[in-house]
C-alpha cells in the first residue's frame, strides 16, 4: 500500500483519500515518501485546532497564521509554488460546505503540472459527489507481521524482559494482528504490568484487546461459546465435514495446496441445532466468532451510512482474521435485497450486493457461516455453486439421535440417567426437534420442582404429549423444505446421506 501511495505521487495525482485511524504512523509514512531521493517535497500537516503546521516542526515556530479555517488553509495550499504534500486531518465535516468543495476543485485545478498532492486523511470516508471523479480512495492497511515484530521487539527492550523464544514470540505477533501499532504497543505493555513479562501465557491477554475491538465496533458480537461439538445429537455428516477442515487455516494446508475454505449454508427446520453448530465450530477449529447483526447495520440516519456500517464490520473481521463470520436466519436479514427500492430507497439492494461482492472476491481467511429457515426467502445469488462451499440440510432428528438428544440433556442435569428408557422417550417424541425436547424435559423438571420431588419418565412422556410440535403445525413449510433440500442440498445425518450414496 505505501508502494502504491509512493506512485500515486510521483504520478501527481492531485487528491488522495487516506482511511485510517493511525495518524502518526501513516504521517511517518507519507514523509519517508516525501523524502525519498525521487521526490523530495516538503509536507504539511492541517488541523482544525491548529491550522497549517510543517511536519516535524514545533506547532509554535512553524504555525502558518491565518489557516484555521479549512477555506483559507486551502487557499493558501494553493499560493504555495514550491512542490509539496499537504495532508488535511479530518476534513470529512467540512466537505458539506459547497464553499469548501469549490476550493478543493480550484485546487485540483491549480495543481496540474505542478508537484503538489493533498491527502485527506481520516477515520471516516466521507466524499462529495462533486469530488468522486477527481479523488483517489485507499484504506491504509493496520500492521503486518513485520511492524509488529518491531513494536514487541521495541517493547521486550523497554521492559528488558527475558528473550522470547520463536515460538513464542510467533503466537504473540499473530494474537495481536488486527490490531493498530499503538493498540499493539498498549496491550503488550499491559501484558507485561500483568505478569512481569512477555510469554506464551500472555497471548490471552493479547487476544482479549480484539474483543474490545468487536465490542466497540457495535455491529459485530464477539461470541464465547463452552459447548463443545459433542454437545449436538446427530448431524454426523455434517460433523464429518467440518472435523476434516479443523485444520484449513494452517500453513500446512496451503502447502498442500488446499484453498481456503469459504463458507457453509445450513438450512433446516427450526429448532434443530443449526445455530449451536455455528458456535461450536469456532471451538472445534481454534478460530474467534464474530456474530453479524444486520439488524445493528441498517442505519437511516444518513445517506450512506448503512453500506458505511457493512464495509466497518467486515473490514474488522478481516482485520482479526483468520475467524468465523457467523449470520443466523440469513433469510430474515437478505430476504428484501432483491427488490428495496420501493421500500428502503435501494438500501437493502445495495448492501445486499456489496456482501456478495465481498463473498466472492474476499482474500482473507474469513469463514462465512449462515443458517436459514425459509429458503423460499433466499435470493437465487446466494444458493449458486461457488457462493459457499457446501449448503446442508438439518432435517428433523430420527429415533437414533432423538436417543442421543435425550442423553446429552440428562446428562447435563443429572449424573445418574440409568433410571431413563431413552428409546421410549425417543419413540413418544417423534416430530419433536432438539430444541422442542430440550423445553419438554425442563417443563417436566418445572412440574416436579413445584412438587417438591425428583422428575421422572413419566413426568417427561406427559410433557412431550401436551406438546405440540412445529413439525406438525406448519407441516406444509417443513414439506416443502424437505422436497426443496432433497435435490439441493447435502443431508447433516449420516443416515439420510448413506442413502442417498447408495440410491446414486
């Protein structure tokens, strides 16, 4: 990215659009440019606060008078005759004045033939459609391995703590990628207060500062999850699937020559552990999980800043990635992207197709997980082959895994469940999904806590029979789910899957 900066102004183009939030080591950057043998330029710094002040110099010696105003720092940009970079720091307030855009054409205009560049620099993109023709827009990455290495290494010398192994200092460095240099340099000295030094105990420490991350981001969940993938009944096949790919993110698969994956669709009836496979995958593989509320990315204050919200939250789940991007009931948060431009002004529609976009054209390791119910919601451009890697059926759990549902449940409650005959349980609950036996065994316990006594079979079987489950008061939805999959969509049980093999 500092190659392709370093171009753009020995290119002399006039206006570049900086996103970022490291104003100090995005300056240090534009300055070892601006000092290069090939270009050597002076460079300005503008604030609000202080106005036009040369970078590396006292704000009192070097304070151009007069250049507060962003109307007047710009004119004054424009004065200049000798070559230089003149970088404006959070200019996005500004840019709705038209007097302010008018001033940033002229200088565009004045700056042909010379060796002048303004940068925009800000946290935030924010550009006047007068402006989109004339600007350059480039996100400034956050710090690669490299830049953090030197952070810990500046770092173990400060605290003269003992030398990490490689190892080590391996772990620590990728615990802290996704995060700036100052928040890498904070939580590495809060990691040695802690304890004293700088281990591979530390790297929790390190990893807690991402979760601060997702929670001041506001539209992405950092989710903890203590099941294990045992703790879901059946789902063998699908179990299979995700056990074979523990290991995708690794170097040793890459050396393999294996892509890296790009996500699963698990459709299925409600109530069937779609969700808990979700979070459990993030245990099975070792990976964050990032849960996507796309009710917190709709936001109509703004033109704009719905698409704004989409782009920060994936962004950040680039930026910690290799981790899971979890979206429950993708049906309910797409099913107007189609067709919102009646409804929303085109909101749904547009971030609808920047998430495709994002699907098919993303580099990072980030997995895409999503579950539905209603398939008939789905838009056709997520189902098509190549979108993700596999779409599974979770279809209502058979006798066998009713059985092995009913264990996991009274094993969670009781130690001793010999007293249980899980086949008849099994057999009185058909139609029942994993979810719908889970409320009848706590509305049994319910029953006999109020009578101050221990629950029993009986108490369970008169639960499951004054229940009536989803599968049979929407029988018409799970029918037609069931005959959609069929033909669609791979089988989560193993045993639905062995016939299909067999019948192919």
């Amino acid at each position: 990215m500092q190659e392709e900066l370093k171009v753009l102004i020995k290119a002399q183009y006039p206006l570049v659009y900086l996103v970022t939030s490291e104003e100090e080591r995005t300056e240090r950057a534009i300055a070892m440019i601006a000092q290069s043998k090939s270009q050597q330029r002076r460079v300005f710094v503008w604030t609000v606060t202080h106005g036009i002040i040369e970078y590396g110099q006292s704000q009192h010696t070097s304070q151009h008078h007069n250049t507060v105003s962003p109307q007047s720092a710009i004119q004054w940009v424009i004065q200049q005759k000798e070559a230089g970079i003149y970088i404006f720091k959070d200019l996005h307030p500004f840019t709705d004045s038209p007097e302010v855009t008018r001033w940033l054409r002229d200088a565009i205009a004045s700056f042909k033939g010379t060796y002048k560049s303004i940068i925009l620099m800000s946290p935030v993109q924010q550009i006047p459609i007068e402006l989109e023709k004339e600007v350059v827009v480039m996100d400034y990455p956050l710090p690669d391995l490299t830049e953090l290495n030197q952070v810990l290494s500046y770092q173990l010398d400060q605290t003269k703590a003992r030398r990490t192994t490689t190892e080590t200092r391996e772990k620590l460095l990728k615990a802290a990628l996704g995060l700036t240099k100052d928040e890498a340099e904070k939580v590495y000295r809060k990691a040695y207060v802690k304890s004293g030094r700088l281990t591979e105990k530390e790297v929790d420490i390190v990893l807690s500062e991402k979760k601060q991350l997702i929670r001041r981001n506001g539209i992405l969940e950092y989710i903890e999850e203590d099941e294990t993938i045992d703790s879901v009944g059946g789902l063998e096949e699908l179990k299979k699937w995700l056990k074979q790919r523990s290991n995708a993110f690794t170097e040793r698969a890459r050396e393999y020559g294996l892509p890296q994956p790009k996500g699963m669709l698990i459709l299925g009836v409600p109530g069937c552990g779609k969700s808990l496979i979700a979070k459990t995958t993030s245990r099975l593989w070792g990976l964050p999980l990032l849960r996507l509320d796309m009710g917190r990315v709709y936001d109509g204050s703004m033109v704009g800043r719905s698409e704004a919200n989409l782009r920060n939250a994936l962004k950040t789940a680039e930026s910690i990635s290799p981790a899971i991007l979890f979206i429950d009931e993708l049906d309910k948060s797409f099913a107007g992207g189609a067709g919102s431009s009646d409804s929303d002004g085109g909101t749904s529609s547009r971030i609808f197709g920047s998430f495709l976009t994002w699907m098919q054209e993303k580099t990072s390791p980030v997995f895409v997980m999503a579950t539905a119910n209603r398939v008939e919601r789905l838009p056709g451009e997520f189902l098509r082959k190549g979108r993700f890697d596999e779409i599974f059926f979770v279809d209502l759990p058979n006798a066998q895994e009713r059985q092995e549902i009913f264990n996991i449940h009274l094993s969670k409650r009781r130690r001793d469940i010999a007293r249980f005959d899980l086949e008849q349980l099994a057999n009185v609950s058909d139609g029942f999904s994993g979810a719908e036996i889970e409320q009848a065994l706590i509305a049994a316990m319910y029953e006999a806590f109020a009578q101050e006594r221990e629950f029993t079979q009986l108490d369970i079987i008169a639960a499951i029979k004054s229940t009536l489950p989803l599968s049979r008061t929407m029988t018409e939805q799970v029918t037609a789910l069931r005959d959609w999959a069929r033909q669609r969509a791979r089988p989560a049980a193993s045993s639905i899957a062995e016939y299909q093999r067999l019948e192919f």
